[in-house]
C-alpha cells in the first residue's frame, strides 16, 4: 500500500469520524491549532496536548477512522505480535484502567480447533493469580473479534533489557530468575506447565510503577502453550492438552527443552526449568546457548551438546551460581531442579533486587520526530491481510520480526529431528564401544607381558 500524503482537513475529518475526541472538544482545539496544511503537523500538536496517543495519530494519519474501540476498551498503542495475535494497550473506559489486550488474529478462531486453543489459554490464565505472573482479568468475543485482557506491565521483556544493557549483574539475573521459579512454581502447584519460557517471556515491572522505585518485578507472560496435567474425568479426551498437527515442535529453538523438541505432550515442569535455564545464560552472557545454525539444528544441539561454559564467557560469574546454570541445562530432567521451589531456594543466596535501570520510551516517540526531520509528510505503508478491515486500527503495524512480546510457535518435521537424535546417539555408542574395545586390547596385552615377564 504507497504511502500519501494527508492534509490537514483530511486529518481532522479522519479524527471526527474516529470518536476518539468529542466534537464539542475537538472544535474548541481546533481553532488552537496551528495555521498548516500538513495533517503531521497538526496530529504531533493534539499528541503534544494529551488528546491522541502516538498510535493513535499514527492510525489517522495512514487513514484508519475505526477499530479504536473493543468493547469498553479503548485502543492506546500496539505494544506487540506474534502467532496467535496483536498486543494492544487499552483503557477501561468506565474503570478507566490500562490494561493490555491481546486480540487473537481471526483467521485462527475460524475454526473450531482454533477456538478451543483460544479458550484453554483463557482457562489456563484464569486460574493463575500470583505476582509473578501476569493477571488476566477477562476474556470475551465481540462480533468476529476474540480477545483476553491482562495487567499491563510497564516496563520490558528481559530479551529487550540484555539487548539494551547487556549481560544483567550477577545479583540482579539471579533475583529474576528466583521471581520466575517462584511463578513457575504456582503454576507447578495447578497442574500446569508453560512451554515457552524464554526472555521475551518474562517482563520486568518496577513494584511501584516509578523510575525512583528500587525494586523490580517479573512476571511471566503467555501461558498459551500450557497444558492442564489434570484431566477432568467429564471433559473429552484429549480436552486439556494442547491441540497440535502430527509431528511437529512448538516452543522457540533457542530455549526448547530437548524432551519437548520431541514430543510437546511428554514434558513436565523439568521442561519449563531447562527453558529457564537458558534464559538464565541468556542474561549472564547477552548469548544465547546455541547461536547460529538453523532450527533443526539448534534443536539436536540442545538434545546432544553442551554449550560454552558461562564461566569462560563470563568469568567473574560464581562457580556455584554457574552450576546452578549448567544444572538446570541437563539432558536429561532427572538430573536437573525438580522443582522450580528448589531452584529459587538455590538462588536466593545469590539474588540482589536491584533498581530498574531500563529507559522509558519518549511519549512523542519517533513518528514525527524522524519524519520531520526527513521533510516527509506520508503515511507509513501497512500490511493488510486478507480479510481484514483496511479502516480499522486494529489491524497494527508492527511485522513479525518487531514482536515484542510473541507467542511463538515454530513448526517442523519432528520425525526430522527424532531422526538427528538417533543418528547422533548411534555414533556416541560406537565410539562408547571403540574406545571399550581399545581400552581392553590395552589391558589384555599389559596382562600378556606382564605373563611373559
């Protein structure tokens, strides 16, 4: 879709038809407004004012007139995409508070599977209360839309903090990391496991919503690929897992289990504390485990490497906090923390709640800033999937790529991957047998001199 350019009368008759300002405010603003013909110029004033949001301006000036409004929420701002859906900040508009609503992309709930995978993430989010998990407070459908509303965190998920500050102090991953056990330990104690634990996961909110607060909260996002391990006996079979095509691996490659890169359906919590184990080493060392290579590849690595030590990338980590690293990566889930309890209660030793540190993003933000600078007055390009409503703002802007905070589901051939593993172990067993053979020739000819001597 080219870009045009939009004048002022054409802006103002988008904001009208819009209802986000009432006409009897909107008319007193207007006769305030600069005398310009550029329809940028006078959304940055109305953004200057308090009256439209920067998402909001941006949508008006890309010719969007609908879909500000879901019901009693109000649309402020798109904080991000992924598989399942868009991200927006919303406003209550009788409670008059900010929530974040994740509207689920429509093409998924057109079919009934669809529609059962968006009500087992609302049943799975309703029963978890805790801190350290986001609060969903609601969940409904208005006409085609479905949508969940959740706390809205204000500050970044923990993928954005090491890409903005870079490896986290020792004392501060620690204290995340404890936050996050303690969460994933609610969601142990009601039968339930996440299955997509990795740093854009897992957001940091300062406790008491201020730049000057000293401490820090996280909170784990997206319970949308737990299962219920309890079954209910009246519920149909298969009613409480998760619905997914035959061979295939959901989760994110860089932090995915080896158990769970196999089969989805056979993990337990030991599967959410390998995740989080890699997004510990994520946050000592501002790298992932296993960098480069493709899916499949970084798949099998987790199943039949090891990855770099944290110590040699990062020495003035602690011996023990670098075992508890290494620990919670173990192949094998015998041999990791069994309990996310167990692991907070290792850490708390090491854990230091220090001041958020990240930078808050400038209310004006980069819309007009960059634009004016440019001497351009077009409307930013946006994709319209088929289907969708070109006028409304619902749609977004952010691609894939930008997600913020997705809920990311890779699909492959896991009979591929099943395959890898099996190559891979059928050759550690013949060099296993190689190096047996070798060590007993060894023996029985030391044996044999030893008689002749």
């Amino acid at each position: 879709m080219p870009a045009t350019f939009i004048d002022r009368e054409t802006f103002l008759a988008n904001l009208r038809q819009s209802g986000l300002v009432e006409a009897a405010q909107l008319e007193e603003v207007v006769s305030q407004l600069s005398e310009t013909k550029r329809g940028r110029v006078i959304a940055r004033e109305l953004v200057a004012r308090g009256l439209l949001t920067k998402f909001q301006a941006e949508m008006l000036l890309a010719g969007r007139t609908g879909g500000f409004q879901l019901g009693q929420y109000r649309i402020l701002d798109q904080l991000g995409q992924g598989g399942m859906g868009r991200v927006f900040k919303a406003v209550h508009l009788t409670m008059n508070r900010i929530v974040a609503l994740k509207v689920v992309t429509s093409q998924l709930v057109k079919t009934e599977q669809g529609r059962q995978l968006f009500m087992r993430e609302v049943r799975a989010a309703a029963r978890l209360m805790h801190p350290n998990i986001v609060t969903a407070y609601d969940a409904n459908q208005i006409g085609d839309r479905h949508y969940m509303v959740m706390e809205l965190v204000d500050g970044p998920n923990l993928e954005q903090l090491v890409r903005e500050k870079g490896p986290l102090p020792v004392g501060q991953a620690c204290d995340f990391m404890r936050q996050a056990a303690n969460g994933l330990q609610f969601a142990l104690e009601n039968h339930m496991v996440h299955r997509d634990v990795k740093p854009a996961n897992l957001l940091v909110q300062r406790a008491g919503g201020s730049a000057r607060d000293t401490q820090c909260v996280v909170k784990i996002l997206d319970f949308g690929l737990a299962r219920l391990h309890q079954r209910n006996p009246n519920d149909e079979p298969g009613s409480n897992t998760i619905l997914t095509k035959e061979n295939t691996v959901m989760g994110t490659p860089d932090y995915v289990s080896p158990e769970q890169a196999r089969d989805l359906h056979k993990v337990d919590i030991r599967s959410d504390l390998y995740s989080l184990g890699c997004t510990f080493y994520y946050l000592l060392t501002g790298r992932v485990p296993f960098p480069g290579g493709s899916t499949l590849e970084k798949l099998v690595r987790h199943g039949t490497e090891e990855p770099t030590p944290v110590l040699d990338l990062r020495p003035d980590v602690p011996p023990a906090v670098a075992t508890i690293v290494h620990r919670l990566m173990a192949k094998q889930p015998a041999e990791r923390f069994q309990t996310p309890a167990e692991l907070a209660a290792a850490l708390a030793p090491f854990a230091v709640n220090s001041p958020g540190t990240w930078t808050d993003p400038d209310p004006m933000g980069v819309l007009f800033e960059v634009k004016e600078l440019a001497g351009e007055d077009e409307a930013r390009p946006m994709a319209i999937s088929p289907g969708e409503d070109a006028t409304s703002a619902l749609i977004g802007t952010l691609p894939s790529s930008l997600s913020e905070t997705p809920l990311c589901t890779v699909e492959m051939p896991s009979m591929q991957l099943r395959r890898s593993f099996e190559r891979e172990q059928r050759w550690r067993l013949i060099f296993a047998l190689m190096v047996g053979l070798g060590l007993a020739a060894c023996l029985g000819l030391v044996v044999l001199i030893l008689a002749l001597s």
